[in-house]
C-alpha cells in the first residue's frame, strides 16, 4: 500500500514508510508509552517492519522501556540525517538517546527540535512508524500532527471520569486535522483479584463513553498487570518476554486495527 501523504513537502526520510501510528494521551501516567513500546513489538513479531519515536521531550521512555546496544543516535555529519538506534529488530529515536549538548539538541524550542528528529532521520523502509506523543493538546502535538502524515490515532486513557474531559480534548484534535481514531485503549481498566472477583479501582466507563460519543470503532481493555510495569523497567517490553500471554493477546487484538 502507497504512503497515503498528500503534503507538499513530504519529508524524504518517512517516504519509506507506509503508515504513520499516533499513540497518544491528554495526561501523563496513563500508559501511553507502555501501549505504543508493546504495540511496536507486537507489530514486528506479526512480521512487519517498525519504527517508535518518542516524541516525548520531558519525559522520554524508551530508554528505559527498551535495551538498545548503541543508546546514542548517529546523525551523519555530510547530510545531516539521523539513524535509528535499534532493539530487537525495531527502530528507535527518542529524546533520550540524543545526548546531552549533541548536535542534535540544537535549537531553541520544543516544537524546532522535534521537527528536526522528524524531518532528519532516515527510518528507511518501513510499514508502521509508531509515534509516542507527549501528553496533551498544546503546540507540540499539533506541530507533529502537521509535520507528519499521520494515518491513524489510538488514543490511550483510563476509566476515570477525570480522564474522560482531557481525552475528548485529544479525539477532537486529530478529528481536526482529519486523522481517523481507530482505537481507545482504556488502560488499567479492572485486575483480577484471588477471590475470583473482578475489581475496577478506577471506576469504569470513559473508553466505551469516547467510542461512542466520538465514533470511535474499537475499544480495547487492558487490566492492570504488574508484569507488564516491571517489564517496562528493565528494558524488555511484555509481548517479548511473554508472547504467548494475555496481555500479548490484547496487543495482538490492538495491531489488527491499526
Ligand atoms: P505514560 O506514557 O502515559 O506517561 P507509562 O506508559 O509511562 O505512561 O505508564 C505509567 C506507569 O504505569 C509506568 O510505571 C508503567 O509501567 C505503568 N503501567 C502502564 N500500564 C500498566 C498496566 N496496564 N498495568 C500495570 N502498570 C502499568
């Protein structure tokens, strides 16, 4: 399938690449850099050829979500283009890999250096660059959005009512910039306790609320899995160390929307 990128620029290094995949949250905290590091991986064990930025300035988290040999990315001095550090098969920018004082880092705002990871790395040929977005709705994630072809949302939230008003805030942005949200992923939704009971200590209800006030087609309910954050932080995402596992099933269901 062609690059759907009706821009007038398109920007050379994301040529190769067939679709782009904006996760993002209003708030921080949500899960947002968990679903988008294990989507990745759960996309590139069905086979396909994947990237992630994390285009999180603040609070970038790949670096400790993932275990790359070379945690330092190479930017070619002659053209300036940037290469993807790698783990396990998959590419990998992020903020907190570019070195302090690096060329790089160069640049006065947020939304200028961002730009510049986007439109200076080489990620080569890919099917699914998976963009972690910072939290939120301000000029950052309108600046990616615009630079960007994005081809599809999923938006990452909990069952909170609080969390409910920030991510309409997001669903109605993408609608805006005409980016179909294919996906609510309500995280931390309910556990399994011992006794047999289902406990949901965040209340329940804000994803199936998105999904229907805003036409979004899939809702997906990830529990809360101590595994799944202890994996985070040694650097091993869940769907590699356990591909076989519910979780992994969930992400499984996730990647075929996407
Ligand atoms: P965000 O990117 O939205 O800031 P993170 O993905 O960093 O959120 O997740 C925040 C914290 O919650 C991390 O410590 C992460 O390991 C943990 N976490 C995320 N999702 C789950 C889950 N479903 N079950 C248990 N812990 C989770």
């Amino acid at each position: 399938q062609p690059v759907t990128n009706d821009m007038p620029d398109a920007v050379e290094g994301l040529k190769g690449v067939r679709h782009i995949i904006a996760v993002s949250s209003c708030k921080g905290g949500v899960g947002k850099s968990t679903t988008s590091v294990n989507l990745a991986y759960t996309l590139r064990m069905m086979g396909a050829k994947v990237g992630i930025f994390d285009a999180d300035v603040f609070g970038p988290s790949l670096p400790t979500m993932t275990s790359p040999e070379q945690a330092v990315l190479q930017m070619d001095k002659e053209t300036g283009s940037i290469t993807p550090t790698e783990y396990e098969g998959v590419g990998i920018v992020s903020f907190g890999f570019a070195g302090q004082g690096s060329a790089i880092m160069r640049g006065p705002m947020v939304s200028g250096l961002i730009n510049q990871m986007l439109t200076t790395t080489a990620w080569g040929d890919l099917d699914y660059l998976i963009i972690d977005m910072p939290p939120g709705t301000g000029d950052v994630q309108l600046t990616i959005c615009q630079v960007l072809p994005i081809t599809a949302a999923v938006v990452v939230t909990t069952p909170q009512k609080l969390a409910f008003i920030d991510v309409e805030k997001g669903v109605r942005m993408f609608s805006k910039l005409r980016v179909p949200c294919v996906a609510v992923v309500e995280n931390m939704s309910y556990f399994d306790g011992d006794d047999g009971k289902r406990y949901k200590p965040f209340g329940e209800g804000s994803g199936q609320r998105i999904c229907d006030d805003y036409g979004v087609p899939n809702l997906f309910q990830m529990p809360i899995v101590p595994d799944l954050s202890a994996c985070g932080d040694t650097g091993r995402p869940l769907v590699l160390v356990d591909p076989a596992g519910d979780v992994s099933t969930i992400y499984g269901a996730v990647a075929a929307k996407v």
